[in-house]
C-alpha cells in the first residue's frame, strides 16, 4: 500500500493494518517520527500485530530506532526482499540474516545478510503495481504521465559522499539483471497498462558501463516504446545514441555544482568540462535532460553558487531541480558536517514535507541557503526562452496544460513558503 498519493488517511491505513498479521514499513529520515506514531496506533488497535520497520534510518541507526518504541518489534538492515519473506514463512528472528531485533532489554543483530546478485530471481514489481496500485494517482513534472518506474540493477560503484542509497541500501557494488530479464518486463508492463505513456528506470545508475547500456538498449529497440532513465556525464555519444535509437526520451543528471573544488569535495568523479561534452551530445540526439543541483554541499559560498546558476543556465537543461544540501545518518556527508560542527538541531521539513535546511557553514547561513535557492529557481525559469518552450509545450496538449497549471500553482506555494522562512530568519 502507497498511502499518500492514493489519499488513504492514518486512519484509514490503521483500519487497513488490522485486517494483517504483519506489517513491514518502509521509513526515511524525515518520515521517521511520524512513522513511529503510525505504528504505535497500529498497535493500540491490534496489539498480536508484528511490525517491522525497513529503510536507510533502521539501517544507519537500528539500536535508536529500536529503543525509540516498543511498537517496532524489529528492524531489517539494507535489502529486504528474502528476509522479509523467510519471516512469513515462520522463520524465528535469530535465524534471519540482516535483522536487528530486542531481546531481554538489549538490542541483538543478526549477521548481514549477502547483497543479492541474481536480481532476475526476483518477481516483476509491475505485476505488484497491476496488483495494488493506480498509476494515475502519481505525477512526476518531468516525466510524461501516467508513467511506471522499476530497477534494472542495484547499487552504485560512484562515491558521491552525499548520496544515502548506495550508503545505506544498496552499496557500492553494481548488480545487474540481464537484458532479457529487463526486456520481459518492459514488454509485460505495456501489455498491462494500455494507458502507459513512459517507463522509468530508477535505477541509481542506469547507465553505468557502456557493454551493458547498449546489451539492454538493443533488446528494447524492437519494442518501440518511450522510456527515460538516470544517467552520469561520463556516458558517451555511442551509449547515448544507443539510447535514443531505443526509445530513450529522457535523463535526469545529477549536475550537483558547477564548482569544481565542489564536485572535488563530494567526490562526484566528473567535471565540468564532462557535463559541457554531455548535453552537447544529448542535445545532438534530441535527448531531454532534467538536471540536478544541490545547494550547500562542502565549500560553498555566495561565489561558488554564482557560479553554479551560470553552469546551470549554460547547460541549458529542459528541467531542473535544486534542492538543499542534506545530511543522512549512513553518509560520509553525514560525517563532515557533524565532525565539523556545521549541522544544526533543525526540523528537516516542514508540515507539509517541504526541504528546511539543517546546516550552515561560516559565511553561508540557513537564510541565505533558501534564498539561493528561490535564485537560482527564478534566474532559471524567467528567462524568455524558458518561458517560451513551456508555453509551446502546452500550447499543443490539454493533458500538458492541465498538469502544468497544477504545477505552477504548487510551485507558486512553495515559493511564498520559502519566501517565509527567509523572513522569520531574519526578523530572529
């Protein structure tokens, strides 16, 4: 169950929770007390339920999300597919791999478990979404909707010191499925939702060695159908060609900094000079990019976000995001902002789940962070050109108008709250 987009309330997903004998949620960071709530409401209501809780939180800190209720019988540390399963079947705690459980009031942690490598063992998660789910419930701005997304491998061999998945879940080794395995799936998901307009693959990197991007990339092909995926700026012209000839409409590009010393310091592994080379091939090949930004990583400062607003406006991306810098327990991130005393006891949403910043770095306070972002937003989009390819793009599509409308109306909301942040800082 996807509680949110589907308008299910707490209480209705309490109601729900009754009708099982095991619950396994899957929390964040931000979610996590919330989702503690949750589950000790589930258990007022049903006291015999067993629920355990899943996610990059219970794997960075199991002992404290353990110790922070009684509600949570147990933890399961990075993949969660075969323990989960070998606990329905009636497997006792102590013989499951990759769980954390209490006993006797002390916390007990079973071995890790092998990351999984034969992913083609696995069932399709589009038959779970044909199952459970309606995809028109979700939208994502960039993507054409209603769209679907799956894994076509797991974990990230990038050591981006920043990024939770491959920190906490995933790891760093790259698993892979076969292309046969990708294509079946493809072809499956087609066949399921007639409605689909685009397939999305989620992986942390989809095109991460160039022989197996174009191996998968020539089984799809002859389905003739639009997909769009994550992407690095060291693929080349060859792999993105291969790409596009497959049906490959769009990536989204982790850009982060247009500061060198920056993508130094997070350990990105490109340059700038490789993202120059990369859009101009993508735009070459007619490839859409949404593009990535991160404000307050390690080094920044006025100057360093100047000069990531002028990168950005040079790529000249179809789309872009800009978030604010995070730190996630598990990160090397993590680690440098708390060694060096640049992470503050803050909120990292608001109520209605919106980015807060938690770090200020010398010279680079909490306002000023916000307020760069809300810069680098409206430097982007206002510009003639910009504003000229949204409104040809909706000049032809109704579907188009519409979801644009809704989301220029959110995106007006979050500005005012951004712009209300920065004045109760600094009426402090």
């Amino acid at each position: 169950m996807d509680a949110p987009p589907h308008d299910i309330s707490p209480e209705q997903t309490i109601d729900i929770a009754k009708e099982y004998d095991f619950v396994a949620l899957y929390t964040s960071t931000p979610g996590l007390k919330n989702d503690i709530r949750l589950a000790e409401m589930m258990k007022v209501e049903k006291p015999s339920l067993r629920i355990a809780f899943v996610g990059p939180p219970v794997t960075s800190q199991p002992d404290q999300v353990l110790k922070s209720s009684e509600s949570i019988d147990f933890v399961v540390r990075k993949e969660i597919d075969y323990a989960l399963k070998e606990f329905t079947e009636g497997a006792k705690l102590e013989d499951i791999q990759g769980v954390s459980f209490k006993k006797d009031d002390r916390v007990v942690h079973n071995a890790d478990r092998t990351p999984l490598h034969d992913l083609d063992s696995l069932p399709f998660a589009t038959d779970i979404y044909k199952r459970d789910l309606d995809i028109t419930k979700y939208n994502v701005p960039f993507l054409l909707n209603p769209f679907i997304s799956f894994y076509t491998s797991r974990g990230c061999p990038a050591l981006c010191t920043f990024c939770l998945w491959p920190q906490t879940i995933s790891g760093h080794a790259w698993r892979t499925r076969s292309p046969e395995n990708v294509a079946t799936e493809f072809k499956r998901a087609w066949e399921m939702f007639p409605n689909l307009e685009e397939i999305f693959f989620d992986d942390d990197t989809f095109a991460w060695a160039k022989n197996r991007t174009i191996a998968v990339c020539e089984k799809l092909k002859p389905i003739r159908k639009t997909w769009s995926c994550t992407s690095r700026v060291h693929t080349d012209y060859e792999t993105l060609k291969a790409m596009k000839e497959a049906g490959c409409r769009l990536l989204i590009v982790g850009f982060e900094s247009g500061d060198p010393q920056i993508l130094k310091n997070i350990k990105k592994g490109a340059s700038v000079e490789q993202a120059r080379e990369f859009m101009k091939n993508c735009k070459k090949l007619g490839i859409t990019v949404h593009g990535d930004f991160i404000i307050g990583l390690p080094g920044e400062t006025p100057e360093t976000i100047k000069r990531t607003v002028k990168f950005a406006e040079e790529l000249d991306c179809e789309t872009i995001q800009v978030s604010i810098a995070h730190s996630y327990p598990g990160t090397e991130f993590d680690d440098y902002l708390r060694n060096n005393k640049y992470l503050l006891d803050e909120d990292m949403t608001d109520d209605a789940g919106h980015q807060l910043p938690v770090i200020q770095y010398p010279g680079l306070t909490r306002e000023e962070i916000v307020q760069a972002v809300e810069h680098f937003y409206d430097r982007y989009y206002f510009r003639p050109r910009i504003i000229f390819r949204i409104v040809r793009r909706a000049a032809f599509n109704g579907h188009e108008r519409r979801r644009l409308y809704k989301e220029a109306k959110e995106f007006l909301q979050l500005r005012a709250k951004r712009k209300e942040f920065v004045a109760a800082q600094a009426s402090r």
